[in-house]
C-alpha cells in the first residue's frame, strides 16, 4: 500500500508544479504596442489646377499604413488639419488669393504620425477668370 501512496503523491506532486508553471507571469506575455510611426514622406508637391490647389507626394511603404494627414497654413499663420486621406493626392477647393503652406505626414493603423513634409509655398493671386499661381518661394 505504501507503494501506492508513493505514486499517488508523485502524481498529486507532479500537478501542482504543472499547474503553478501555466499560471506564471513569465508564460503570459503583453500586448504589443506599435510607437514606431511611418517613415517622412518624399516629394511633397502643390499645384494650381482648375478649382484650386492640388498636393501630391510619393506614398509611404509601411504595411500598417491608414493614411496621410494633410495640413494648411495661409500667410503665415500655424498650420491646421485640413483633410486626412488615403489617397496620395488631396485638392484643396477652398483656396482664394494669399501664401498657402501644405505639410503632409503618414499615419499607421496605431495612429502614430510621421515628420510633416512640406510643400513649396504657393502664392496665389486673383486674374479675370480664376486663380493663378503668382509664384513661389520655399
């Protein structure tokens, strides 16, 4: 019989360490957090085109990228979010005569941003028939 108990309390015994192991902390690992935002973008562009500004830019390369956040200041004044797309184009409609400024930066799945590039300044003035590019200086 004591054999018997022998075993028994070997399997009992054999149980608990089991049992203690699945329960550690070092088997349960933490979520991953993504604070790795996309790269800068190259080539940022703006252009006057029929019913106002077109920006451009080559797209990012990340496999987790969402999209882009496109920025505009005007003379000056602190850039503002103005669209955030998915394309690699943005058409600003709302423009009239004045210094535009255009930063664009890529933005992952996790919401991080990357550096803001950006576009030469545009200066736009008023001629019979629409806008017209004035010209520009960076």
């Amino acid at each position: 019989m004591s054999k018997r108990i022998s075993i028994l309390f070997a399997l009992v015994a054999t149980m608990i360490i089991v049992a203690a192991g699945c329960g550690s902390s070092s088997s349960v690992s933490a979520p991953v957090v993504d604070t790795v935002a996309p790269a800068p973008l190259l080539d940022v562009t703006a252009t006057v085109v029929v019913g106002g500004v077109q920006v451009g830019w080559t797209p990012g390369s990340e496999a987790d990228l969402a999209g882009y956040k496109v920025y505009r200041s005007l003379n000056g004044s602190a850039p503002v979010l103005v669209s955030t797309v998915t394309g690699v184009t943005y058409t600003d409609g709302t423009v009239t005569t004045g210094a535009y400024h255009y930063d664009v930066a890529a933005v992952d799945q996790a919401g991080n941003e990357g550096v803001r590039v950006s576009s030469p300044q545009l200066r736009l003035g008023v001629v019979p028939g629409g806008l017209t590019r004035r010209g520009s200086t960076d």
